[in-house]
C-alpha cells in the first residue's frame, strides 16, 4: 500500500508542480541569505547555519505538501463509487491508514533529500559558510523528519475528524 502511494502521489502533476516550485523557493531563499551575495555574517558564522537554515525552511514547506497530499488521498476515497464499500481488501483498514501514511512520508522524504543534496553542493561550491556534513544528518532526524511525521498525523486525523477538505 505504500509502494503504490508514494507511486500515485509522483504520477500526480499537481503535487509534482507544488513539490518543484516548494524546492525552488527553499533553493532562491537559502541562495539570497546564505549564498556567494550574502551579507548577514550571522546566517554564515556557523557550519551548522545552512543545514539548519535548509532543515528550518523544508520543515514549513513541506506542511504544504503534506497537507496537499492528505486531502487528495480523502477526496479521492469519498468520490469512490457505491460498489467501493462491499469490496474486499486483503489488508484491513488500520493497515491500510499506516500504509498510506508511509506512501505520504517516504514522498515527502525524496523531496527533503533532494532539498538537503542542493544546499549541500551550494554550501560547497556556492557560498563562503563553513562545511559540517553531520550538521545536515542532525538536522534532518531532529527537525524534519519529525515535523513531517507529525504535519501527516495531524493532518489525517483532522481530515478525518471533520470530513471536509477546506478545513
């Protein structure tokens, strides 16, 4: 189930469009304030000042994404036809919902790793801040990865608490 989640959510063009312009916008904002340009020695000083600005920015963003995908996945589950609630599945539903919430987080995690691959060659070849390469692992298993498990549990549970897609 979860296989075939993180499948369907790449094959959609819209969470492509908002996965891509989310990894632009981190890349511009990183590239502005901690590029070759930058003049705030603050957001350069430390080697952990990029990792943390990048874990800091992906960790927002990816709310966006995650919410996106959420509510698709449950819009998509009531538009099913009447026939879908006599059909058998071979998982029951708790493991269907854990399937899922894997599809929607190891998405999630691709689209971090590529933010974290970018800024880590721009914090090599593209800026004047220090190098600490532990600093990106620390950040993405205390910052991100945690954010993004808890925005997916948040969002389905209130998206299947209210049953409405604008909330």
């Amino acid at each position: 189930i979860a296989w075939q989640e993180y499948r369907l959510l790449w094959r959609n063009r819209v969470f492509r469009l908002v996965a891509f312009s989310l990894w632009v916008l981190v890349f511009c904002c990183q590239y502005v304030f901690q590029g070759d340009l930058a003049s705030l020695w603050f957001m350069l000083a430390l080697p952990s000042s990029m990792p943390f600005v990048n874990a800091y920015l992906v960790s927002v963003f990816q709310s966006f994404l995650v919410l996106f995908s959420v509510c698709e996945w449950r819009a998509s589950e009531r538009q099913a036809d009447s026939l879908e609630a006599i059909r058998v599945r071979p998982v029951g539903n708790a493991e269907y919902l854990c399937g899922k919430a894997i599809g929607v987080v190891m998405t999630v995690v691709v689209v971090q790793f590529v933010s974290i691959m970018t800024v880590f060659m721009l914090n090599l070849f593209g800026s004047d801040s220090p190098f600490g390469g532990w600093a990106y692992l620390f950040y993405w298993l205390t910052l991100s990865f945690p954010a993004l498990v808890f925005c997916t549990g948040l969002s389905m549970g209130i998206t299947g608490l209210f049953r409405k897609q604008g909330v």
